[in-house]
C-alpha cells in the first residue's frame, strides 16, 4: 500500500503544470486486505498558503456513472456519478482535462480499478469503450518518475513499467468554477509585466517553489498515514474477533431457544393430550348411556303383555326404543362412532329387540281384530232380524280398536312392513261384519217392503194393463233404496276414514271430487282418484290405501245389487229414480279416505243404467214385434202407450238424470219411426192414411210433455214434418183422382211451355180452344157431386174419423191452390175464352 501510494506521488511531481489556487489533483488510491479490496479517490487543493490539502475523498464502489459531455467543444470535460449522492441535492462532481490524452488515461485507469477491485464496470456515456481499448493499445510508453536519494541530490529518473501505472494516475482536474476563480485572481494580482521573460522566470520560480513545499508536506506526512493504517488494521482485527464471538453466542442463544421451543411444543401437546382425554370419557360415558338398555323395557318389548292397562309401559317402550335406534343413526351420532364395535352389537341387538317386539304386537293384534269381530257377529241381536231393521252402530267397535291406536303408530315407525298383514286382518275381519249387515239389513227391508207389481210390457197388452200401470204406486222401491243408502253409505264413509287413520296412511292433501291441486278437472282412475299425488312416497301410500278399501269394502256392491234387481223386477222405470239418488249421493260425497265408497257408488249408478237399458231394448223388441203383423189397420196400439211411458218417465226424473231418460227417448222414438215406416210400405194402397194417423196419434199424445222436454220436442217436430207430408201426398192423390182431366190439361201445357211460346200453344194439336171448352165442361160441370164423391172418399179411408175436418180443410186448401194456378194459366194461353172465377170456386167449396 506504501508503494502504491509512493507512485502516485511520484506522478504528482513529474507533473509540469502550475499550481495555483484553483487548480486541484485527484488521487487514486486502492487497498488491499486479504480478500477484500478498497479504492478511493481522493481531491486534493491548494491553500491559501500553497499547502496541498485534502479536498474530497470518493469511494469508488459507489461509482455507478461515467459521462464526457458531448456537448463541450473539447471534449475534456466529464462527470462521475456516484449513487450514494443520488439522494442529496449536490450536482454530480465534473472535472476538464488538459486533453484528451489525459482524460482517456484517467477514464482508464478508473475503469481498470473498478472492474479489478470490484468485478463490474459502471455505466460509460458520451465514449465508445472499444475507442477507449483502441487509444490504450496505442499509448503503452513508459512513464519517468523522480526519485529523492538523498538531501542535496539532484533528481534521477527511473522507468516504471505499465503495469505499475494500473493503480492510481494523477491528473489535474479544473473545474469550470475553479478556472473563473483564476481568471479572477490573475485580474486581480499586480505583476510587473513589462518584461515577459522576467515574468516567466518568476512564475517557474514560485512553481518550482510550490512543488517543492507540497513533496515536502507530502514526504512529512507519510509516517502519520503509516500509523493511521495500523491503527485501522489493529481495530480491523479486534473487530473480526468480536465478530467471532458474536457469532458463537448467537449459536448457543439459538440453540437455548430451539431447546425452550421444544419444550413448550412438548408441554403444550400434554395439555392437549389431557384436554382430549377429558373430552373423550365424557363422549364414552355419553355413549355408554345411549348403548345401555333399561331392563324394564326390555322385560316390557321381550316378555310383556299387551292389555289395556299395560299399554301404557308399551308406549313407553316404544318411544325409547325409536329414540335409542335414531340415537345410532348418523347424523345423531357421529360417524366414527359409527365403525365402532360396540356400536354395531348395540345396535344388532336394538334390531333383534324390534324385531321380536313388532312380531310379538303384530300376532296379538290379528287376533284381536278377529275375535273383535267374533264377538259382534255371535250376537243375533245386533243384526236386522225379521220385522225388525236395525241400524249398525261401530262405535264401540271403534273405542276398542283406538285403544291401538298409538300402538299401532309405533310399529309403523319401528318397522312400516308390519302394517301390511295387520291391515290386511283388519280390512278382511270387518268386511265380514259389513257384508252381514248389509245382507240381513237388505233381506230385511225387501221383506217389509209391500209394492205391486207393475205391468213389465209398456209397450205391448190391453188398453186395460196401460190402466193398471199408471194406478200402481211403487215409490216404497225408492223409499227402499233411499233407506238402504242412507243406512250404509256414511256407515262405509266413517269405516273407511277410520281406516285410513287408524292404520296410519300418509296421504297427501286433500282435494274436492273431480278437481286436481291446481284447480283443474280430473278424470277418474284406476286408483280411485281420491286424492292429489305429490311424490313417490304419498303414491305408494295411497295405493296401499286403496287396496286396504277394496279388502274392507269387498263384494259389499252386491247386496246393493240385490235392492236394484229387486226394485228392477217390480217397477223397471224405478230405475230412472234410483239413478237420480245415487248421483246425489255422488254429488255430496267429498273427496277423504272414502273413496272407494264413491266408486262403489259409481259401481251402482252403472248398475241402475245397465238395468234401465234392459228395460229399453225390451220395449224397443215389443215394438219391433209389430213389424211381423202384415195387415196393420189404424193407431199401433205402441203409440199412446209411448206418451204414457214418457209421462211416467218424467213423474220419475223430476226434471234430472236427463242423460238417462234423453238416452231412453231416443233410442225408443227412433225404432218408432222406422218400425211405422216399414208398417206402412206392407200396403201401399194405405200407406199414407196409416202413416198420417199414427203420425197424428204421436203428436196428439205427446203435445203436453214434449212442451217441457227437449228431447222429445226435436221428435215432435220431425213427427209433425212426416205427419204434414203424408196429408199432402193423400189429398193430392184424391184431388188428381176426382179431376184429373183438369189437372191432366194443365199439366201438358206447362210441359209443352218449355218449348213453344204461350202465344202458339192454343194451336197445338190436342189443346186447342176446342179442347180447353170441352175439358172445363167434362170437370167443373157437376163440380159438387165431384166434391162431395172427394169428400165421402176421405171419410171412407180414415179410421180415426176426428182427423177429418183437419184433413178436409187441408184438401180445400190445396184444390183452390191447385185451381189458382189453373186460372192464371188460362188466362195466359187462352186470353178470350171464360173460366170459372177463384171467388166462384171458393163460394162453392164453402157452401157444401
């Protein structure tokens, strides 16, 4: 470090230039400690009194920046930024070289020492560094320096390699401030200088005085920073020791904290292990107390008995038993308790308690059901007996079922399979109770029921049996039947709600007949459709109700049947009245658990209508039966029989059940007409006059009742149609008949008019003048005998003789309309020739 900086002061010496104030030298300076490299660069000044002091000292470590200013003309002048004073408000330090030799050699030397000392180069702007290598290849000479031998000893040169210049290079630097202050100062000294080499001379004197003063100070010093140096290596190694020493006891305070750390981890896993344990026999005593079986209930679920005044320790028994088995089921119990072993004993055996208690409870409340049953039927007492009717009552029956009722719940809990042959017993028990009472109650009530028999052929027989069957009072059928269904049908109502409830279906909501949840109209189905469906569950349900009320309600429709076959035979058009009671009931009945009764209902509503519609198409037969009677004279005896039919029809209806009896008219009106009609083509001689009266009688006896009916209305009308055609055909077969030359007459000449003109007509052969004369006198010539022979010939062919004056008016009408015609003719083709007026005619026609 000596050498080195004896190098530098060397260079400072050689150095020509004039130290003045202003003028300032840098000194590079590196240093070298085991592995570790310093470099600095140090400013020197001039003082006032020509003594060089240090001005600034930079640590190039911090140099991050080199810049030549681009923008001086010489290109001398440069700055070094260092990024330790990027922080402070100082301009970055800017020095100018002599030249530019100068400059390249200090910008070298710098950046030779920065990448040697440090590895890295700082940031060069306004220089190409290829140029800078270029200029350093081409200036390799040796550098003289000056060294003192002795005192009194003029200087001797040494050469110094390159190599050794690599260090540090002394170079004046003048700043622009600096070289104002010394144009200022050379302004201000007061030289003589009239004689320039005399001035010279003196400048190179004090110069000469001036470098010998700064080597002096500069060699005087030189112990003080030898001194300074071994005092910081000195404190360099107490500090390296007290690092050392650091470091060991920041290795054995680590170790003692790691040693506390694991020592707290150990004491707080101890603690944790306590809490847990604490924690867990609280869960295992509350498990224990979940896994242990009370003894009385056990005695009660294996061994019991199940009478009424220990239901109330079954109940009990239950609901532990029920809570201790969802006490086991996860989410109640946490699922690793799940696996345990214990657990799973406990719960096998909780199964295997169920299990026995459910067949234990199941087999006694069979038999129950069944002797229950037993019991009321052994008593002949309870049931309609002759002269006697009885109406059933279930309510003790009821009381003694809802005893199990809670029972009955809790098995469906423990095990909803159960259910199924318990309500199986119990539908099948009570439908035997049922089934008896509805027979002894229905024998009873045909028994006690005295009604004639009405006549079974409306259709057919004497006017005498028509008689009879209006005189016969059968309203005892209806009353029969109303009693029958008033009896029974909330009886099977309350049974089946009871049924639902008491064997514990889960039905959904319930709805009113016919409607959906959403307010919409529904169909009937198989499944009754008594009830709205929401999910899978309720579905399943409800079908299992429904066939627990088929089982209860089984073949009871066919002592129901056995009231209508009853009532059928006696008075066939009861049926009509049946009908309208049974959709009332159908009507009232809301939708609940019953449904099946209104299907059962339904069942006999279609019974009554399959009942009628035999009564129909036995009438329709009777009536197909005259069609076999080929001399047919008159009214069908059918006809008025008809209008009695529908009056008793009506009396039964009341203005309802209009489907049933509209169905009725139609089907026998229909076979009416046709039957007429085929009557009627057997003689054609008389086909008219039978279908006019027959068609008369129809309307004459249905005026009244097809006023109010409209089915029978829209038959009047079509019977009044066919009534008015078959007038019209046999009046104009007489008219034609009685004058039919006239008639003839008229007839050829509308013929022919489609051919010839009116004009010409009179001049065809056969309808000339001549002829229209003789023609009107051979007609209207003895024009009353004509008329009355018309007359007696209509009276002769009815056989209901009050149509004739309808008829014989009916006859004067067409012949004047017919007459009309013939004079409007005449009066056209034969203009001159005279006719009879229509006023003559009509005179005529009124007189006789």
């Amino acid at each position: 470090m000596l050498n080195c900086w004896r190098k530098i002061v060397k260079l400072c010496t050689t150095d020509r230039t004039a130290r003045i104030q202003g003028i300032k030298t840098i000194l590079l300076k590196v240093k070298s400690e085991g592995h570790k490299k310093q470099a600095f660069l140090r400013v020197l000044k001039y003082s006032s009194g020509g003594v060089i002091e240090p001005a600034k000292l930079y640590k190039l470590k911090h140099l991050s920046r080199v810049e030549v200013i681009t923008n001086e003309p010489s290109g001398c002048t440069f700055t070094m930024g260092f990024d330790n004073l990027s922080s402070q408000s100082v301009a970055p330090p800017q020095w100018t070289m002599r030249n530019i030799d100068d400059r390249n050699r200090i910008l070298f030397c710098i950046l030779n020492v920065c990448k040697e000392a440090f590895g890295r180069l700082p940031e060069v702007v306004g220089i190409d560094v290829v140029e800078m290598a270029l200029w350093a290849k081409e200036n390799k000479p040796s550098v003289i320096t000056q060294k003192n031998q002795q005192a009194g000893h003029g200087p001797v040169s040494t050469r110094v390699a390159e190599s050794d210049l690599k260090v540090t290079v002394e170079k004046y630097l003048i700043s622009t401030a600096e070289e104002d202050d010394m144009e200022a100062l050379l302004g201000s000294y007061v030289m003589g200088i009239g004689e320039a080499e005399a001035f010279s001379a003196r400048l190179k004197r004090e110069l000469l005085a001036l470098e010998a003063a700064n080597v002096h100070a500069m060699l005087e010093s030189e112990p003080l920073v030898e001194e300074v140096l071994q005092g910081l290596e000195a404190a360099t190694h107490c500090v390296d020791d007290m690092d050392e020493w650091l470091g060991t006891f920041n290795v054995k305070l680590r170790h003692i904290r790691e040693d506390i750390e694991s020592i707290e981890t150990r004491n707080n896993k101890l603690e944790m292990h306590s809490v847990n344990n604490k924690a867990l026999i609280q869960e295992l005593d509350k498990l224990l107390e979940r896994l242990c079986v009370p003894s009385e209930y056990a005695t009660c679920m294996s061994r019991g008995k199940f009478d009424e005044a220990r239901m109330t320790q079954n109940i009990e028994a239950c609901e532990w038993l029920t809570g201790a088995l969802r006490g086991l089921e996860v989410p109640n119990l946490d699922s690793t308790y799940g696996n345990m072993r214990a657990v799973k004993e406990k719960r096998a055996e909780l199964k295997k308690l169920k299990a026995t208690f459910v067949r234990r409870a199941s087999g006694f409340l069979i038999k129950y059901f069944a002797n229950l049953v037993d019991s009321v039927m052994s008593d002949k007492n309870y049931f309609s007996q002759r002269g006697q009717l009885k109406q059933p009552d279930h309510a003790d029956l009821r009381y003694k079922c809802r005893i199990y009722a809670h029972l009955l719940q809790h098995l469906k809990s423990l095990d909803k399979n159960c259910l199924l042959p318990l309500r199986k017993a119990y539908c099948s028990s009570l439908n035997l109770l049922l089934r008896r009472e509805a027979r002894e109650f229905a024998n009873e009530l045909r028994a006690s029921t005295k009604v004639s028999i009405s006549p079974t052929t409306w259709l057919e027989g004497s006017p005498r049996g028509n008689q009879i069957g209006n005189s016969t009072d059968t309203s005892g059928l209806s009353d029969a039947y109303i009693k029958m269904l008033t009896i029974f049908i909330p009886l099977l109502v309350d049974e089946s709600s009871f049924l639902a409830h008491f064997m514990c279906f889960e039905v959904p909501a319930l709805v009113p007949p016919g409607v959906g949840a959403n307010g919409n109209k529904r169909g009937s189905n198989d499944d009754l459709g008594i009830m709205n469906m929401d999910s899978n569950d309720s579905k399943a349900d409800l079908q299992s109700l429904n066939e627990s009320l088929q089982d209860l309600l089984d073949g009871i429709h066919e002592d129901f049947y056995a009231v209508v076959d009853w009532a059928y035979k006696i008075d066939p058009l009861r049926c009509i009245s049946m009908h309208l009671i049974t959709e009332r009931y159908l009507s009232g009945q809301q939708a609940d658990a019953a449904g099946f009764v209104r299907v059962l209902l339904g069942y006999l509503a279609s019974k009554i209508s399959l009942q009628f519609n035999r009564f129909v198409d036995e009438a329709c037969h009777q009536i197909e039966r005259n069609e076999h009677n080929v001399r047919q004279m008159g009214i069908l005896p059918y006809i008025p029989r008809f209008a009695t039919l529908a009056i008793r029809m009506e009396q039964y209806a009341q203005g309802q059940s209009r489907d049933l009896v509209d169905q009725a008219y139609t089907k026998l009106v229909s076979i009416i007409f046709v039957t007429l009609e085929k009557v009627a083509q057997t003689d054609p001689k008389t086909y008219d006059i039978f279908l006019l009266e027959n068609y008369a009688a129809f309307l004459n006896s249905l005026y009244d009742v097809a006023n109010f009916v409209p089915t029978l209305a829209k038959f009047y009308q079509q019977a009044s149609g066919a009534y008015e055609e078959a007038c019209m055909r046999h009046i104009n077969m007489l008219i034609h008949s009685q004058f039919e030359r006239l008639f003839q007459f008229a007839r050829k000449i509308k013929d022919l008019m489609f051919t010839v003109s009116p004009e010409e007509i009179q001049f065809q052969l056969g309808l000339s003048k001549m002829e229209f004369r003789k023609m009107l006198k051979s007609s209207l010539s003895g024009f009353d005998k004509s008329i009355a022979a018309m007359h007696k010939k209509l009276q002769k062919s009815l056989t209901s003789q009050e149509l004739l004056p309808s008829l014989w008016e009916m006859c004067k009408k067409a012949f004047m309309d017919k007459y009309v015609g013939i004079t409007q003719l005449a009066a056209r083709i034969y203009p001159t020739e005279s006719i009879p007026s229509v006023s003559e005619i009509r005179n005529l026609l009124a007189s006789l």
